[in-house]
C-alpha cells in the first residue's frame, strides 16, 4: 500500500561494482512505496553514464546483473537529498581507488581523503540536514577521515572492526536477542547496520528521520550540546585500551649484555689499533682491509651543550681516530660537551631493561675523553657554531637579512671543506640543543650533498630527520631510540648552573664528585622525551622504513641508497651502544676495499651486517607486543 509520506524527497543511493541487487531493490521499491525517489550516484569517469556489475554469491545473486548510473558526485546537487545512502558490500572499496599515478608518502593519505566518492559522502556526513545511511561495509569511505565519525555510535559488518577500529567511532551492539533484519543503530543523521539483511529497518529509520530531524540535526556547536557520559565512558576505556596496546611490556626480559664492553676497555687502556679496527671491520661488515683515508680528512663530531651520553661520543671517535681521520668536535657554544654523569656510572641501570647499562671501559673512556675535550677548549679546539654558521634571518629583517645570510653561510662552511663525514651523538641534550637546529642543518645539508656520510646516533637522530626540512630522509631505511626506551616522566638534560659545577669537577679531576652530584639536572624541562621513533616513521614515509629492536640488543643501519644521486650514506645507530657499529659501517663504506653487500644494511646485537628482511621493519610488524 502507498504510503506518501515522503512525497517530492529525493534519496541518492552509492554504487559500484559488486553492488548486492535485492538491496537496491529493496531502496527503490521501499522509498517508492513512502513516495521518494532514488538516484543512483556514482563516478562516470567524464562519460554519460556507466554501467555497474553485481556481485555474484550463492544463495544471495546467482546470476549477474547490472545497473545503469547516469549521476556523477561532482554534478549532482547534494544539498537538493534528503538522505544519502551508501550501498553495501564492496562498493566503498572500489569507490576509493585513485587514478593519480604520482602517489607519494606526502600525497597519499589526501589523495584517499579526496577521491570524488569520500569528498562527496563527507561532506553529506558535515551537513546535518542530510540523513546519512551507510550499511555493513559503508563507513570504509570515511576511514581517510576519521574526524566525521569520531565519538559517533555505529555498527557495521565485522571484518571492519581492523580497518574501523581507530576513527574514533564507537562500534555499538544491538540488543541480544535483536533480530538479523532489525540490527540497525541510530545516531542523530546517522544509521549504520551490519549487512544488507537489514535494508528494510535501515530505509524505515531513514525515513523516521527525514520525517522527524534529530533535535541536532539543526546545527547546535559541539560544546553546547548535553554531554553523553555513557558515550564518553565507552570512549575512556577504549582509550585506556588503546594505550594499554601501545605500552610496550614483554611477558619475559630479554637478557641484557653490553656489546661494546670489550672494546671500550681496549680503548680505554689505548690497545685498540688500525689492526683491531681492521679485525672488526671485516667480522662486522663483511669488508676485507680498509685503506686510510687522504690526508686531512676530517669527522666533525656536533656535540650538544647541555649533556652528550658519553659512549655514543667516544666509541665512534676512537673508531676514527684509529682509523687516520682527524678528529674536530663542535659544539653551539664552543664550550666542551659535558656528558651525562649517569654514562660515566658504571651502577647506573636501565630503565627500561633494568640492567647494568654503563661498562667499565666505557666509564673509564668517557672519564678520559671528557678530561680531554676540556683540554681541547682551553687550547681553543672545541668549534663554536654559533657565530661560524650564522641563524636564519626572520620575515622582519628584510631581504638584506637574506642576502647576507646567504654570503656568511658560505663563508662559514668553507671552513669545513675537509670535512668527510659528520657524527651526530645522542643524550638528551641533543633534543634541546641540536634537534631542530639550522645552524647544524646546514652543516649536515653540505656533507650528504657532497657525497659524504652523515652519522645519528639515539636522539641525535633528529637533527638528521629534520635536514633539508626532511627532505634528506625522505624514503631512506633507519634505525631510532624507539619508544620503549622512551622516558615517561621528564627530559633528563643538564642545567646551566649544572654544568658550571661538573666544569668544576673536572678541574679537580673529581670523577666522583661528576657522577655523584645530584643537582646538576635540570627540573625546568617538564616534558618527557620525544617520540623519535614516531617522527621517524612520520617524515621518513609510511612503511618500511623504520628498524628499530624492541629488546636491548644494539642496532645500527647504514642507507647509501642514495649513491646514485651523489648523496652520502645515512648512517644511523639506535641507542647507547650502537655508535660504535655506526663508526664501522662508515669507514667500511668510505674505507673499505670493496663495496658494500647491499645499499641498506643493519647491524644488531653480534650479527654480521646484512640487508635488512621484510620483518625487520616497524611498517611490516606488529609493533606493540
């Protein structure tokens, strides 16, 4: 019997390929009989019309049919619907193709929000006058943006739960005991099922709200509407759930060795040679004898001012050194980098592992080295950046600024020009002093683009990551503190008034009073550490790019994949332990009397370099356990 309750509305129905027929049947025929009409909508690719296959499943459409759709999203007129419906089944999916052939890490998640079928459906989810249905499969076409179906109560069909499970949504049960057909949830301009059984309640719920709008159909601001607690406790302990899932907590602790004990003592008691180095270099990276290198060559070494974890300086510089590399060592101020106390405490343990963490050959090292740069300062060897390499102007100084700057950095970096490779440690004073530093930018900029290495280790890292505004990693394979390394409370830097007492102590050669004084951290840096591994896999591109061991085995990753364009290797060492790998891998790649095996290689723990597996990679592994 005709019902006419919708006289003149007009209901746009989604379709695809693989559409289910007695579901569109069941849109035109029920909306009919309220007295609406159906347009399917769809894209025509620039023609007329287009022709659309069903799917074909027993039991549901034995036999193919087709559909013919001579409306496309971009000209029909989405305010002139009353609802808009997409259908079921793999429509969404076929919807969200893309024929942009210049897809990149920067372009490829706007490219999945703009497809014309998600543009269209979104903008129908941001105008509450129109009813949005969206059956089973449906909500995929929103997955690119999660902002219209965040806190929204939904459900849908259950092989979605992966790919739905992070847009903020909240998947809604229906009743036990609900009938299949009646398995419909309602929010406001929203009804959602779980399979296309269900059409009838769907266009029955659709149809209530055209007839009778939700209260906040009529647009009310986000703050001024009454707050849902039971929505919000729901979306509490999925969060709760969430961050659980990304707490990284092993059921067993990995035994935890320091793998740079031995050769921390050899360098400490100045056994280690040419021929120890040698001996490594090829058990390491599969290289058979190393040349040393033209005569003033250098590593610059770029330390931060306010605390250097001392073994990720010293194993790489006596690497070098022994090597026949001369060594310089940098700081912003000019000053000797100060290390952190804790890297010269041979008591100190892990926070995370809770292990010993500090060996006595490197406590012995760092002590020696540390003495050493302070002689090194007042013999004026420790380079001042700041001043060498001026800042960049601002939009107030004017063009002059620029120009100026332009003339002054190049002046300040021909100082450099026997520069071969430069080294970048870790501590957490490389996140206040170094990480988004453009005076070091520049000097990292000119040493990849002249074919010479760059070496990050642990947090030292992000001044790699943000060189040429992060173009310079862009797509390239490395290795990170990761995240469960990460602190949780506050940034463990050295304060100003911190460092003038272990300057002191220095002085006096109290190496104990160095590592024993307290006070010399900093409580004015509130925040933890940053999520480096996070950045990483942010401004490096989405998926394998990222190695980074969540055990306490060193790691370190050489690229020089970007030989081919005359760049220098990207050399990359993940925590306390691995800059001594890191200074292998560069001299075996500048020194080494043959080419690398691969143009990504990784060492972890005591395995021989080799080119990293699918599995290694963060992108292709579950990253929380």
């Amino acid at each position: 019997m005709t019902d006419n309750r919708l006289a003149g509305k007009k209901i746009a129905v989604v379709v695809e390929s693989q559409y289910i027929p007695a579901e569109i049947k069941m849109y035109r025929e029920r909306f009919a009989n309220y007295g609406a009409s159906v347009e399917l909508v769809s894209r025509l690719w620039g023609q007329p019309s287009q022709r659309f296959y069903s799917t074909v499943e027993p039991g549901v459409c034995d036999a193919l049919e087709w559909l013919e759709v001579t409306n496309d999203f971009e000209q029909v007129d989405l305010d002139s619907y009353a609802a808009v419906i997409v259908a079921a089944n793999y429509v969404f999916l076929r919807l969200l193709w893309s024929e942009r052939e210049d897809v990149n890490a920067d372009n490829a998640a706007e490219l999945a929000r703009n497809v014309p079928a998600a543009r269209f459906f979104r903008k129908a989810m941001e105008n509450p006058k129109v009813i949005k249905g969206a059956p089973c499969h449906a909500l995929g076409l929103l997955k690119a943006s999660p902002e219209t179906l965040a806190g929204r109560k939904v459900i849908y069909n259950k092989v979605m739960l992966a790919l739905m499970s992070d847009t903020g949504a909240i998947y809604t049960s229906c009743p036990p005991g609900t009938p299949e057909d009646k398995q419909v949830v309602v929010d406001r301009d929203l009804v959602t099922n779980n399979g296309w059984h269900a059409t009838a309640e769907l266009v029955d719920r659709i149809t209530d709200l055209i007839l009778n709008p939700p209260v906040d159909s009529m647009y009310v601001p986000p703050a001024a509407r009454p707050v849902d607690r039971n929505a919000m406790r729901l979306v509490a302990l999925q969060t709760a759930a969430k961050m659980s899932r990304m707490t990284f907590v092993p059921e067993t602790i990995p035994t935890a060795t320091i793998p740079t004990a031995q050769v921390s003592l050899l360098m400490a008691e100045e056994k280690y040679d040419f021929v120890k180095l040698n001996t490594d270099v090829e058990a390491k990276m599969g290289i058979s004898g190393i040349r040393k290198p033209a005569p003033d060559s250098e590593i610059l070494i770029v330390a931060a001012d306010h605390g250097v974890w001392g073994s990720e300086m010293t194993l790489a510089m006596k690497a070098f050194e022994a090597a026949g590399y001369k060594v310089r060592v940098a700081t912003l101020s000019g000053r000797a980098p100060m290390f952190l106390p804790v890297s010269l405490n041979e008591k100190f343990e892990d926070p995370t592992w809770g292990a010993g963490w500090v060996a006595p050959g490197e406590a012995k090292l760092a002590w020696q080295v540390q003495k050493q740069l302070f002689e090194m300062e007042t013999r004026g060897e420790i380079l001042k950046l700041d001043g060498l390499i001026p800042h960049r102007p601002q939009a107030k100084d004017g063009i002059p600024a620029k120009q100026k700057y332009e003339t002054d950095l190049g002046v300040g970096l021909e100082t450099l020009t026997n520069v071969r490779g430069v080294l970048v440690p870790g501590g957490t004073g490389a996140i206040i002093d170094l990480a988004d530093n453009s005076e070091l930018e520049a000097i990292l900029e000119m040493t990849h683009d002249a074919g010479n290495p760059v070496v990050g280790i642990c947090y030292g890292v992000l001044a790699l990551l943000y060189a040429q505004d992060g173009a310079m990693m862009k797509g390239i394979s490395l290795t990170i503190h990761n995240r469960a390394d990460d602190f949780v409370t506050g940034t463990g830097a050295l304060t100003d008034a911190g460092i003038g007492k272990l300057r002191g102590y220095i002085e006096r050669d109290d190496r104990e009073s160095f590592i024993g004084d307290g006070t010399v951290w900093t409580t004015e840096w509130r925040s933890p550490t940053r999520k480096a591994e996070v950045e990483a896999e942010a401004i490096c591109g989405p998926g394998a790019h990222v190695i980074s061991p969540y055990t306490p085995d060193s790691c370190a990753v050489i690229d020089s994949s970007k030989a081919a364009e005359k760049k220098g290797a990207i050399i990359t060492g993940r925590s306390i332990h691995c800059s001594y790998d890191a200074a292998l891998a560069m001299i075996a790649q500048q020194l080494g009397n043959g080419p690398l095996a691969a143009p990504v290689m990784m060492i972890t723990g005591d395995m021989k370099a080799r080119a990293p597996k699918p599995n290694d990679y963060n992108g292709n592994t579950p990253r929380w356990l």
